[in-house]
C-alpha cells in the first residue's frame, strides 16, 4: 500500500509531515474567533475601573459619558461598554442594601426608651423621623459593590401641636417636586418616606412650622 492510499485510508493528509515541520502547532485545532476586534483596550479598561473605584453607586450611563469626555476620538455605545464591564472587567452591577449603624446602637436604644416614658404625647403634639431611613431612600439603589453603611443616620422630633391628617402622596410629591427643583433626576435618587417625615427634616433645616404647612399642604 503507498503512502497516499495509506494516509487516505487513515483521514490523514497526505503532506502531514510536511505541514508538521512547517508548523508543529498544526496538530491542535485552532478555532476562529468570530465576531469583530473589541474597540475597547486595557486603556479603557483602567480608565473605566479607576472611575468605579471613585465612584462606586455610579451607571452605565456614566461611565459611557466619563469614557467619551476623556477620550474625544471614541465612539461606543451603552450597550458596548456594559458588555465590556461584565466581560472583561469583571464587575457585577448589584442592588445595595443599606443598613443604619447607629439605628441599633446601645445609645440610640436607650434614648428611645427614656422618650417612650416621657409624658409627652407623641401623637398629639410631635412630628416623628425616622431619618436613618429618611436618608437611606434618598440613595441610589443600584450599586456595583452592594451594602454601603452610613454611621451619621439618627433620629430626631419636633415638639408641635397639629390638628387634622395629611395624605401620604401629598408629602411624596413634595419630596419630588423639592428634588426636581434641586437639580437632581427622581427617577435616579427616589424618595420614599414616612408621613411627614419631609415636613420633620425641612424644620430641621430651620424652615418655619408655618412655612413647612403652607409648602407641604398640611390640611386643618
């Protein structure tokens, strides 16, 4: 039998040992890559993580925006750099669950109970905040490294008498509209709130009680 009918017989080719000198390597499969070349490098790829690093509740929106204003010559898409932060920088967009240190702590339980017998009634005459929570709602959500702890949450009242009710929607709007008229996007940062906890804050903040039911629409 010749070589040819022999190398036929076994599926080898028939200048395999030609091609084996040529290039050793010949002998494992090499696969095609399929799909164009990534437009992003290890440049954009230090570029992306230093910025995450400094800013890490920040989106996809962002970090497009930070790469385009750094480098003028680029041009990529959301979906492009998204793609490009799971794959190659290895970052997972996660929710946060924020948590309140100082909510469980010894000192603040204590002030709560000397507060729970007090004469004063809480339900007639103060306005109660909860502002660990107060503050937490007002942080964005999505976070690409999850939990972020703020130790400066406490919680405050203010001795008022009031009569009447008020709606839970009517102080949400409030915290919209007083977040739109503050420059800052709703849909980013939302607001979500015990009833009158914004009229609580604002009075910390130094507003009036009669400025804070005019604004908030307490009603009699």
């Amino acid at each position: 039998m010749s070589a040819s009918a022999a190398a036929k017989q076994l599926g080898i080719h028939v200048r395999w040992v030609e091609q084996y000198n040529t290039c050793p390597d010949i002998i494992f499969e090499v696969c095609r890559q399929v799909g164009r070349k990534c437009i992003l490098t290890e440049e954009h790829k230090a570029t992306v993580v230093n910025f995450i690093d400094t800013n890490p509740s920040t989106t996809v929106v962002e970090v497009t925006e930070n790469l385009l204003k750094q480098l003028t010559d680029l041009k990529v898409s959301r979906s492009t750099v998204y793609n490009f932060m799971r794959n190659e920088c290895n970052l997972l967009l996660k929710k946060a669950d924020f948590h309140s240190i100082e909510r469980n702590s010894l000192k603040k339980i204590e002030k709560q109970y000397k507060w729970k017998y007090t004469d004063m009634n809480f339900l007639t005459n103060c306005v109660l905040l909860d502002k660990s929570a107060f503050d937490i709602n007002m942080k964005r959500s999505r976070n690409s490294f999850g939990r972020c702890v703020d130790k400066t949450h406490f919680k405050g009242f203010v001795s008022h008498s009031y009569k009447g009710w008020v709606k839970d929607k009517t102080i949400a709007q409030w915290i919209t509209n007083s977040l739109t008229a503050a420059g800052i996007d709703p849909d980013k940062f939302t607001a979500h709130s015990i009833r009158a906890a914004a009229s609580t804050y604002a009075v910390q903040q130094g507003a009036s009680i009669q400025e804070v039911k005019i604004h908030a629409n307490w009603r009699y």
